[in-house]
C-alpha cells in the first residue's frame, strides 16, 4: 500500500516537474503573475522606479516569461529616464518577439512548447506579445532614441510600431474564426462563453479590436513632420484619425496639413467632419505638443467559469474553466489643462490602453478556453486512472493536483499607463514657464519654445507621481 501511494506522488510529482522543465519555475505554475508585481506596481505609484524595477525577478533568457520582464523593466528605466538602459531591454523584448514569430513557423515547435499546458496551466506557456503590447514597446523605443538625439532610430520605431498594426489589420479577422471553430469542436458556443464569463463591455468601449492605437501613428506623424516628410506624416495622421475621430488635436493637425498639400479633396471632406482649421501661425509663436500619460492599466484577475464538455467517453459534464479577466470599469480620466495667453487648454484622449488590453483579452478568450478544455479533459483522464490504480488516495491525489494547477494566467505589461492624452498649442518664442493644473493642483514646466520646429513635453502622472520631460524637434 505504501509502495502504491509513493507511485502515486511520484506521478503526481513528474505532471508537475513536466511543467516545470518548460522554463518556468513551479511557484509560477501555483501562483499568478499579477500577485507577483504587486510590490513592483506599488513602487511605481508612489514613483520610486529604482525600488519597482528591484522587485521584478531576474529571469534568464530561456524563461517563459523573459520577454514580459523585459518590457516591465524597459518601461521602469524610461520613467526613470535611463533612456540608454531602456532601450537595452525593449531590445531584448524585441529580440525575443523576432525568435516567437520565427518559432511560429515550425508547429512542430509550437506543440512542444505547449506540451507543459497539457498537464499544467497556461503559464507553462512562453508569454507571446499581443500587439498592442509590441506597438507601445516600439513607442516607448522611439521616445528612448528621441531623448538621446537619434531622430532616425526614432522613425525605425514608429515605422515597427505601424507595420505592427498594419499585419494585424490583415491576419486578425482569420485568427478570430479559427479560433471560435475550434472552441466550437469541444462543444462550446460563443454565446456559452458570453453567458458565463463576466462582461469587459464598460471597459471595452466601443473599440473594434485589441491593437489598433491612434497613438503611436500620431507620434509617427510627428515625428515625420520632424524629419521634414509631410506626405508621410499626413498619412499616419489619417490613421489616427481614423481610430480616434473625436480628438481635436489630431483633426487640427490634419486640416493643417491637407491644406498645406495640396489635398483639397480630402480637405473638403474633412472640413464637413471636422469644421475649419482654427490655428493661427504667429510669427513669435512656436508649437508645443503634450503627451500626456496617466494611471497604470489594471492587473488581471481569475474568474471561474463552469461550461459543459464531452469527456473522453463522449459524456458531457461541466468542468471548472479558470479564466482571467479585467474587473471593474475604467478609471475616471482628469484632463491636464494649461492656461497661456488668455487662452485655455486640455488635453482630449488619444488611446485608452486599459481597453486594449481588455479587447486584446476577449479576443483570446476563444483560444483560452479551447486549451483549457483539451486540458481538463486530459487531467479528468489521469484522475480516474489514479483513482483506478490507488483507490481514493489515488483520486483524491489527482484531484487536488487538478485544482491547484488550475490558474488563471494573468500575466500582461502591468506597468503601461492606463491612459494618453494629446494637447497642443502656440507659445511665444524663448524660454517660458508653463503652469499646468491636475486635479486642482499646479505645477510649473520649464521650456525652451523655438521658432521652428515643436516642442514635445511629455507629463506622466500615477498616484501621487508627477513628472515630465521636454525635447526640441
């Protein structure tokens, strides 16, 4: 009987050393990776990044979650204004994106490496970077070039991040269908899903999908504008547009530039949407642009969700999926305002990143679930040979490994701004002191107004943290 039991942990025991091998350690089996950034998204609040980025584990390269550490830690050194090491380790981000995408093309090596999923959870699963994701990491790439004087790595960036967008245009609407067909092969209607799962909808939005961000082609317009290409910067600021039609800033911008070149076609239909060009172009006057970053997107959370499966004898019986999911609605937005001249300004949303990370999440939803279901039903198999061999120690043996290793995997970049908003406007040449007001309270921004070219100042706010920091393009 002793001989039986220790076999029986020993299977126990090789289910879980399986997972393990996979490159993740067996506490990120057993507990979720939004528990672990606690301590890190805490130090970023108050604004102490040195103390945030210590609390993130150093992984090795061979490390599921490598790549993710890379983008937490890459997004601490910027705030912290390391731009050199930051732009060290969204390289490394970067890198281990080209090996996923490069892997991808060999199946043989997606199952492998989605073997430990089998008999785990999905966090024996490599992190693979959504697009939204990969679009701000070549954001925040181009900024960290921008702030070391290299305009030219800065456009490298902003051309990834579009291409980014542009791939997932084209491959996004099949990924979806083949994803719900398979769902759909383990007996689980979308509509099943949608009735058991608690709703995103209040933090989704009226969002079209999850990676589309009107951001990082506005940045890109500006950038090429910088670079003295006005064709270029005209067609990033109609995508931006495009995604977020009601930011005044960007509408501006475009009436401006459509005018400027000639494209009166275009011009005339936007001054149907949009109304005239309002900005005036003073001699003694140049531009300020401010990107404004606010909050930090929430952590996942895990959500249990029962849904009806055929088991291996072609029974139904409904089975415990764990899945995560973003709770709450989204966080009320303070606009930043600046009064310069009698004139007064705010800053409007450009992107809403909580909600892309939200409609990135429903998007996977379907391919979660397929693979838990082929999971459940593989660990229902084990527990009842378990409990065949040894009896009730064997069943419940096998049972408690079930519901122990079956976590929600929460992981996602946690340290991004919830939210980034756009304001711009003329400000009298030479050295000014701009006073902007945040929920009551003002602070007072040095700057360099030139008379060509724009002044980009760049404000982040997270609880009780207030920064920026400026540039001349």
């Amino acid at each position: 009987m002793f001989k039986r039991l220790l076999v029986k942990l020993f299977i126990v025991f090789f289910f879980a050393s399986l997972a393990g091998c996979t490159s993740i350690g067996l506490s990120d089996l057993f507990s979720g990776y939004a528990q672990k950034m606690k301590a890190s998204r805490s130090a970023q609040l108050s604004g102490d990044f040195a103390k945030a980025e210590s609390s993130i584990e150093v992984l090795e390269q061979a490390h599921n979650n490598y790549g993710l550490s890379q983008l937490e830690i890459g997004r601490l050194q910027f705030l912290a204004n390391n731009w050199q090491a930051s732009q060290k380790s969204f390289e490394l981000a970067y890198s281990e994106i080209q090996k996923q995408e490069q892997a991808a093309k060999t199946q043989l090596s997606r199952g492998v490496k989605k073997l430990g999923a089998v008999v785990s959870n999905d966090n024996a699963i490599a992190y693979e970077i959504p697009r939204y994701e990969q679009s701000m990491l070549h954001t925040y790439q181009a900024l960290n070039y921008l702030y070391q004087g290299r305009l030219e790595g800065a456009l490298v960036e902003v051309r990834r991040a579009n291409l980014v967008q542009e791939r997932a245009l084209k491959e996004n609407q099949d990924e979806l269908y083949d994803a719900q067909e398979k769902m759909a092969s383990k007996g689980i209607s979308s509509e099943r899903l949608s009735s058991s799962y608690p709703s995103m909808s209040s933090t989704i939005g009226n969002l079209k999908n999850g990676f589309q961000n009107a951001y990082t082609f506005y940045l890109s317009g500006l950038l090429y504008e910088a670079a003295k290409q006005p064709n270029d910067a005209y067609i990033d600021y109609k995508r931006a547009i495009e995604i977020f039609p009601e930011n005044v800033y960007v509408q501006q911008d475009l009436l401006r530039l459509a005018a400027k070149l000639g494209m009166y076609e275009d011009l005339t239909n936007f001054k149907k949407q949009f109304g005239k060009y309002k900005g005036k172009e003073n001699k003694g006057t140049g531009q300020v642009v401010v990107i404004y970053e606010q909050g930090i997107v929430n952590a996942k959370g895990e959500a249990k969700v029962n849904l009806p499966l055929f088991n291996s004898g072609s029974d139904m019986k409904f089975f415990t999926f764990a899945l995560p999911v973003y709770r709450g609605g989204l966080a009320v937005i303070t606009p930043l305002s600046i009064d310069i001249e009698g004139r007064s300004y705010q800053s409007q949303e450009i992107v809403r990143l909580q909600s892309l990370a939200s409609k990135d999440l429903q998007e996977q939803l379907a391919g979660l679930v397929t693979r838990q279901a082929i999971r459940l039903v593989a660990k229902e198999q084990v527990r009842k040979k378990m409990s065949k061999a040894g009896g009730d120690v064997g069943n419940i043996l096998a049972s408690l490994y079930n519901i122990a290793s079956e976590k929600a995997d929460t992981r996602s970049w946690s340290s991004l701004p919830d939210s980034v908003q756009l304001m711009k406007m003329s400000v009298p040449i030479g050295k000014q002191q701009l006073a902007f007001s945040l929920a009551g309270k003002k602070q007072m921004i040095d700057v360099d107004i030139k008379k060509t070219g724009v002044t980009l100042i760049n404000v982040t706010s997270m609880g009780r943290y207030v920064a920026y920091q400026t540039i001349n393009l």
